[in-house]
C-alpha cells in the first residue's frame, strides 16, 4: 500500500497500514526558509519537505493567480506520491482578507451581501479548481473559512444557516462530482459545526484545535466513524515528552483509520524550531543541515 492508498484508506477506516502524518498548510516563507535552493518553484518546495518530513498526506495552495497557472499546466502531477489536498478560501476567510478581521466581522453583521455577493464567486472558483485538481491527480479539496474563535462560531445562526451552510453544501456537492475527498478547515471551537458538515458529505475536518477546547478523544465518541480528522499535535504549547505520549495516544487509539496525525497549527516560520522533531524526527537532519 503507498502513501495515497494509506491515507485514503484512513479517511475510509478501511484498514491503513500505519497512521499517515501531514500537513495542511506548509506557509511559502516556512518553505522558502527551509528550502531555498528551489525557490520560487512552489511544487518542488512541498515535494522536498513532504519527503524529508516523511509526510503522506500534503495540502496545496490554490488561492490567487500562480496556482492556476500551476493547474493549468499540469504542474502538481509532480506530487502523485502523495495525498495532495487543494485548499480554497471560503466566503467568510475572503472576507477577512479582503476588508481585515474586525471590519469584516462587522460588514457581515450589518449586511449579509457581504457573504452573499461572495459565495456564488467562491463556488464558480471551487467549480473550476475541481476539475483541474482531478486532472492533475489530487485526491482531495479542502474548503478553509475561519468560521470559529476559541469561544465557539463566529456568524449568528441566521447567516449561518442562510448563507454559510448553503454555500458549503454545493462546494461540497462540486467536490464529490469530482471523484475527491471533501475537507474542512476551520480553526476555534467549531463543535456545533461538525453535525452539519459530517450531513453535507465532508469526510475530514481539520484541525483539531486544542487551545480551543477540542478533544480529539470526544471527538471520536460523539461522532464515531462519521468523519475523519487532521491535525491534532500541539507543536508549540507542548514539550517534547508531551508531544511523544499524544502521538503514541493517537497511534493506539486511531489504528483503524480517522485521523491525518500532524500539527494543529501548520508549519511557519514561528514554528521553526528543533521541538518539531519531536512529530517529525527527520526535521532534525534538515536542521543540521540546514
């Protein structure tokens, strides 16, 4: 079985070999920094630090202009050895970007054109990206909206259920007639989220924010083997030890599948240090190398 049989194997519960590591976000400046004899070359970045961090599952990029152009050439076929995952913005991490956390927070409650006027934009782009995603042999979509802060969700249940849902159902509908796993990113506590996405079709949420309040072991009980999960290790806030005895944890209690062990954070700059060898021991000859 290799790396994409594994992990898919895991998302489905069907027996993997061993519990596949990954990362969802691999920020450019981590990579340029760890990586800058292929700079500018983005593909050849993720496929250097998927195979010296011994990662299966990797996410990909497919926000702004250079992704497509990457799709549109064919350019990702090159990370066939792994289980890739696009990721795309959604209505409401548009919204942040475009008019910045505090003044989108405050458009989208004072007029819901301001996610309405985007969703139809944003499905158009998942629609697209889909399909150039499956013909470049990606295995799966993620939909990344910061929907959610440590205390619960962010939007009011009105804008939720009237805009928010409706727009991730039918991105999860695109992503499905594609032949691709669906994923969700959200960081915060999106508990009261899951039952609704688990009912659009997601099969994997991520991640697993601990400083949230999220509990990768509840997790498992309320929701069975319903979903999947990724990203569960607290690279910054734990030591070594701590890190050694979650991974063994998760290990032992996920053997039949459901989880995509890795950071719950993703790897930046900020988490450039040799504690990340505690998830993943061949950062430390990259390190020494380095």
């Amino acid at each position: 079985m290799n790396q994409r049989e594994n992990a898919a194997a895991t998302l489905k519960r069907s027996n993997p070999s061993w519990l596949p590591r990954g990362e969802l976000f691999l920020a450019r400046q981590f990579l340029d920094h760890c990586f800058p004899g292929c700079e500018g070359n983005y593909v050849e970045q993720l496929s250097s630090a998927a195979s010296l961090l011994g990662l299966s599952v990797v996410g990909v990029d497919l926000n702004g202009e250079l992704p497509i152009a990457l799709l549109k050439e064919g350019q990702y076929k090159r990370l066939q050895k792994y289980f890739t995952v696009g990721y795309i913005n959604g209505p409401v991490a548009q919204a942040i970007i475009r008019l910045g956390f505090q003044q989108a927070m405050t458009c989208i409650k004072k007029d819901k054109r301001t996610l309405s006027d985007m969703v139809s934009v944003i499905l158009k782009d998942v629609e697209e990206k889909c399909r150039l995603a499956g013909e470049n042999g990606l295995n799966a979509i993620a939909l990344a909206d910061d929907i959610a802060g440590n205390n619960g969700l962010l939007l009011s249940p009105d804008d939720l259920n009237d805009i928010v849902l409706p727009c991730y159902i039918e991105a999860a509908e695109l992503i499905k007639a594609n032949g691709l796993f669906a994923f969700f990113h959200s960081d915060g506590d999106t508990r009261a989220i899951i039952e609704s996405l688990i009912g659009a079709g997601y099969d994997c949420i991520h991640p697993v924010d601990n400083q949230a309040g999220l509990d990768l072991y509840e997790l498992k009980k309320t929701f069975g083997n319903r979903v999947s999960f990724m990203g569960h290790v607290d690279i910054i806030n734990r030591d070594d030890r701590q890190i050694a005895q979650e991974i063994k944890r998760a290990e032992d209690t996920f053997k039949e599948g459901g989880l995509v062990l890795g950071s719950t954070c993703g790897l930046s700059i900020e988490t450039i240090s040799d504690r990340l060898c505690a998830l993943y021991p061949q950062w430390k000859g990259l390190r020494q190398e380095a």
